[in-house]
C-alpha cells in the first residue's frame, strides 16, 4: 500500500470564540497544496482513497487534492487524525484499508511527523514536515507493527 501523509496548508487563525478546529485554509494555503498535489501527479500519484482529520483546515487540504487528482469518491473523515492523535489509532484505522493500493492522509503536526516514524519502524526519527508537505511511504505488510520504506517528501518550496 503507498501511503501518502499530507499536513494541512496555511490557515488562519481560528475567529473569536470559535474552536482551533475551525481554522480554515487561507488562499496561500490552498495554492500551496495545489501545487504540491500538481507535482505530486508528475509523479504518478493518484490516490484510491483520501481520507483526512476532521478539523476543517485538513477537511479543505483534502479538498483540494481530490480537485486537483480529478478523484471523485467521498473523504472519509477518521478521528485518529487530529492533531493529539496517535500513530498507533492510525495505523489501526489503516489497516482496516487493506482493499486501497494508494491512500492519502490529510493531517496535523505532530500527528504527521509521528506516524512517519511509526511507519517506518525509527522512533526517534525526526521529520519535518512543513505545511502542505506530502510524504510517500510504502508498506507492504499490514500486521499489527509497520514496516514501511520512504519514497519520497514534497515541501512547497519545490514546487
């Protein structure tokens, strides 16, 4: 299975009195990832499935990939994806996912850094992982411990 992480883009702060997960992307953001998503299909990448955290600024991140991949199914929403959620509920929830071949995670810091060393069995492993960053890790088997390989990372920057 090739597992695509992608932290959200750019938002902006949450309005007054409303909660930090309805940060909604700015329009630098949403470039940003387009962009990303854009090299990302020179690449080759098209999802099967997208799925993303569901707090707005990761709801719109995915959003904007299914848009730019042309990819037409539902996102589905996994609570494992916040921000304070753990590698461990994520591999979980992946897991689950055995049908996909390509599977996109819309996410958070520094549930995005986590998980990559998680799946790729080197806990102290320190990932940076810029906003709009979309990482490709491959896991060939699905048992209750990753074993994943790293293929790549897409920052903004190279874009």
């Amino acid at each position: 299975m090739e597992l695509y992480l992608f932290r959200h883009g750019i938002a902006a702060d949450a309005p007054a009195g409303r909660p930090d997960s309805s940060r909604a992307l700015t329009q630098e953001g949403r470039e940003r990832t387009a962009a990303v998503v854009r090299m990302a299909m020179r690449a080759g990448v098209l999802p099967t499935l997208i799925a993303s955290s569901p707090y707005l600024r990761a709801r719109q991140t995915a959003e904007v990939a299914a848009k730019e991949f042309g990819w037409e199914g539902e996102i589905l929403p996994l609570s494992s994806l916040v921000p304070h959620g753990t590698p461990e509920a994520v591999w979980s929830d992946i897991r689950g996912l055995r049908d996909e071949e390509a599977v996109l995670l819309a996410g958070h810091e520094p549930l995005m850094a986590n998980l990559a060393a998680y799946l790729l069995n080197a806990p102290s492993l320190i990932v940076d992982m810029k906003k709009s960053a979309l990482l490709r890790i491959d896991v060939q088997h699905l048992g209750p411990a990753p074993r994943g390989v790293l293929r790549w990372m897409i920052t903004p920057k190279l874009t």
